[in-house]
C-alpha cells in the first residue's frame, strides 16, 4: 500500500536564518542582556553521597 505524502515530509525547507548567523549578524538568546539580569550556575558535588555541611554563598 503506498499512502499519499503530503506537507513537508521528504521536501526541502527554505531556512531564512541561514545568512545572517553565516556572517556573524544573527542574535542568540546569550546574546540579549536584561538591565538587572542575574545568572543561575548549577554546581555539583565532586563527592557521592557526601554531606553538604555549609554554603559559600560569597563571590
């Protein structure tokens, strides 16, 4: 049985954002700066199981 293909399935896409990230003028998301942005780090224990005994929240 073969059913009829439609949409975009096996067709190429026009992408639109191509040149502008080829030459240095597209914007990601690290790029856009909010005035009183803050930053998250994740940081991980290099210990198993270990007991977490305080916080240096200082930097």
């Amino acid at each position: 049985m073969n059913a009829p293909t439609a949409g975009f399935i096996g067709k190429a896409v026009l992408r639109r954002e191509d040149q502008r990230f080829l030459t240095g003028n597209g914007q990601y998301t690290d790029d856009i700066v909010h005035q009183g942005q803050t930053y998250a780090v994740f940081v991980r224990s290099p210990h198993a199981h270990a007991k977490l005994l305080k916080v240096d929240t200082e930097a």
